[in-house]
C-alpha cells in the first residue's frame, strides 16, 4: 500500500503533523512538500493526504496549484485532508472550507483540523504583528492535537 502526503509547511508545524501522521499509517508513505518540489505528482499512490497550513484564512497556492495539476488521481483514490492553523470552531472550519475545493471535501474518507503552533521570535518583523492583528495571541502557543491525528490515521487505515 503506497501512501502519499503532500504538504506544504513556512515554519515546520504541518511538516511535524505529517511525519507524525506517517508513523501511524499502515504502508509505505512518501512525504511530499510540494512548495519545495514542484515536479511532485499524484500518480501511482493508493491513498492520498493532503496537509496546508492556514495564514490570514487562505492557503499558499503551490498547494491549490498540486490540487489543479493531479485532480482526477486526487479524486480517484481514498483521500485524507487535514490543515494545520490555531482557530477553533466555526472559524477553523471555515479555513478548513477554504483550503480545499468543495468536491474533495465531500470525497474525502477523513477531514480534520489539527490545531497549530507559533513560536513568535521566528516571525518576521512584518508577520508578528499581523499574527497577533489576526490571531490577538501575544505568546509562544500550540494547540496541536495527538488525539485527532491518531484518529485521522485509524480512519485512513481502515480504508
Ligand atoms: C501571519 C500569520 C497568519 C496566520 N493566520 C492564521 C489564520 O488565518 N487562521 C489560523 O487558523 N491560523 C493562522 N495562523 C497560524 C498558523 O496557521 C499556524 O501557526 C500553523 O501551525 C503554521 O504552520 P506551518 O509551521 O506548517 O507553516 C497564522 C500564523 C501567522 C504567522
């Protein structure tokens, strides 16, 4: 069983989340960052994970464009799709709404919000206070959840 990742990751939150995720999965995972490979494709995989990051409520389009690039193989094999961020709720659901179009959303065998984390002394002098506009969090955080990528892998393994 060949299992491809596919991330994209600024600061290394989404990138530990898919190394984690990995470790639980039954069968050979290829991880993929798709912002430092731009030949990466979707072929030849028997399940599929796509993990983004969320920064002022959208995703980078290297991801939207790996989406564009690979669409039927994406939508051909059980699929798993996941974000990382530090929203909860209703406004974490609405990045997870905004990272991936409609059809995958409704395809996908597993969708989750994994939380996020932040280190503010690696944001830039610009990005800090956009952070803290966005987010009003003025401290190291991390809402990461062990519990929803366990959960997240068990699903995928079933499939
Ligand atoms: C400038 C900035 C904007 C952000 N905007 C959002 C946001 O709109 N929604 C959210 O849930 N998290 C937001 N975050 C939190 C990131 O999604 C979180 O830190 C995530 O873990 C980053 O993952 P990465 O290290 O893989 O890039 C923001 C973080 C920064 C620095």
């Amino acid at each position: 069983m060949n299992i491809l990742i596919a991330y994209i990751t600024k600061y290394g939150t989404t990138e530990a989340c898919a190394q984690k995720l990995a470790e639980k999965l039954d069968g050979s995972v290829t991880l993929v960052n798709v912002k430092k490979d731009s030949s990466a494709t979707a072929h030849g995989y028997d399940k599929i994970i796509l993990g983004v990051p969320i920064y002022g409520g959208d995703i980078e389009r290297e991801m939207k464009h790996f989406v564009h690039q690979n669409f039927p193989q994406i939508m051909g094999k059980p699929l798993g799709l996941f974000i990382c961020g530090l929203f909860e709720g209703e406004k974490g659901l609405a990045g997870l709404k905004k990272a991936y179009p409609e059809q995958l959303l409704k395809k996908a065998v597993v969708t989750d919000l994994f939380g996020g984390s932040v280190v503010q002394s690696n944001l830039g002098f610009l990005e800090r206070p956009i952070f803290r506009m966005i987010t009003k969090i003025k401290t190291d955080y991390s809402n990461i959840s062990e519990e929803k990528i366990e959960a997240f892998a068990q699903k995928m393994n079933e499939k």
